[in-house]
C-alpha cells in the first residue's frame, strides 16, 4: 500500500522539546546578547520553569554561558563550534559566485577568484567580460604570487616571519620593470598595498592589462582569497578603475567576507 506524508503528517516528528531549545536560542543576537529566564519564556511563549529546564540544559551543553554576578545568560563557544563546521565544509567558490557575477556585469571586466598554493596564486573562479577580451586566462591557472596584484593582497595578510620564510633566498622572476625583483621590494609593495587596502597594475604584470584586486576575509579575520579584475587599459580610465571599480568590487568581497562569516 503506498503512503504519502501530509505537511500535517510531518508535523508529527518534530520534537517539541528540541523545538523550544532552538527556539530560545534564536532569540539571541546583537541587540539582544544577554537575556534572563523571564525574558526567553515570554519571547517564545513558554512558561518559566519550562525555559529554566532548556536554558539549564543548553548551559550543561556549552551552548549557553550564565554571565558571571547576574541571572542572565548569553551565548556560549559551542555555538561558535557549528558555525566553524558549517564554514568548513563551504566552498569558497560556491560562496563567491552569484557575487562574482554580479561585480562582472555591473563594471563589464573579466572577473576572477583567486587563491594562494605557497608562493604562487592560483584562479579557481573565472568570469570573463561580456565586451573586452583581456586574456585567456582560465581556471586552474598559477602565477607566482609575487608579480600578480591578487597573489600581493593575499601576501599583505602575512607577518613579516611568514613572508621572509617564503621568500627568503627565492629568485624573483620578473615580468616588467614593475614586478618586486628581491625580497626587500616585495616587502616595500606589500606595505603600501597594506596601508591601501587593494593592489592596481595599470600594464605592470601583463602589458595593455589593467587590473586591481581587494582581500576576501574568512571567519578568522584573515585574508583566504582575492577579486581580481582586469580589463584593457583602452577600455577604462585609470580615475575610473580606482573609483567606480575599486567601489564596486569592495562591495562584492565585503559580502562575500559575510557570507563566509566574516565580522570585522
């Protein structure tokens, strides 16, 4: 005999329990990060001595910490923990995409999200302008973090100890006079672009290629990838590339930053 389930049907296999334990943590936030007894019973329409039950158990389990000398209570570290899981097993690529589409159509240059491997970066997402052709670069490509503006705004994230003991006795290949040809340039490059916030090349990697590129932070607050953007230099203004682009993208990886959890 074939069965079929009715939304009513569903109902029956929640746990109301479970439920209400949910539920009061919902009504946390950032407004609200500090909440007694009375206040969660009255937000989710339970009684006192039920929501001293579930708040009693959530703190046993770590998902809710009683602030010290008061009768409140506030989130604690277990819920941190199944975000990180949840961050974890997240593709930044499927994260960044529908983003990455957007920036592209709204400034009409090609589009990439990159990636550093070591001292090289490499372009895991790509969208290609719809007009202007700038190069046949695809994903899965590497070049060496050093020359290119996405692979120096990853690099910029780095202490100095991190950055001496990737480079340190590395020969620098170089491109056009503009790409860091020893450590001590590549650490002056990384300054200025630290202090900026974004990296531009106007034909300095690829000649006839403008391109800038702006961090992507993680969860952690470090810098995990880069949007990068290019385009001929016939097709756009340098005053246009550093203002309406530069705007536009750093509105694109501060929402990616979020999506990914995000909150500097």
């Amino acid at each position: 005999m074939c069965m079929t389930t009715t939304e009513g049907d569903k109902d029956r296999y929640i746990v109301p329990g479970l439920e209400r334990g949910l539920k009061i943590l919902q009504v946390f936030s950032q407004d609200k990060s500090e909440l007694g007894i009375a206040e969660l019973a009255r937000a989710i329409g339970i009684s006192r001595s039920t929501a001293f039950r579930l708040v009693h158990t959530l703190e046993i389990m770590g998902f809710l910490k009683k602030v010290d000398n008061s009768k409140k209570y506030q989130l604690g570290s277990r819920i941190l923990d199944l975000g990180f899981s949840y961050l974890s097993g997240v593709d930044i690529v499927d994260i960044a995409r529908p983003f990455l589409q957007i920036l592209r159509d709204q400034i009409d240059a090609s589009v990439h999200l990159v990636v550093r491997d070591a001292r090289e970066v490499i372009y895991v997402a790509r969208f290609a302008a719809k007009k202007h052709f700038t190069s046949n670069v695809g994903v899965g490509t590497r070049f060496p973090a050093h020359a290119t503006t996405s692979g120096r705004v990853i690099l910029s994230d780095l202490t100095m100890t991190e950055i001496v003991g990737l480079f340190e006795g590395v020969e620098f290949k170089v491109f056009t006079e503009y790409t860091p040809s020893s450590l001590g340039d590549l650490i002056n490059m990384l300054e200025t672009g630290r202090e900026k916030g974004y990296e531009l090349s106007w034909g300095y990697f690829e000649p006839g290629v403008a391109s800038l590129a702006v961090p992507i932070y993680n969860n952690a607050g470090r810098v995990s990838a880069a949007i990068g953007v290019s385009c001929p230099v016939s097709a756009v203004s340098q005053q246009d590339l550093e203002g309406r682009i530069l705007e536009a993208t750093l509105k694109q990886a501060r929402a990616i930053s979020e999506s990914m959890g995000y909150k500097g």
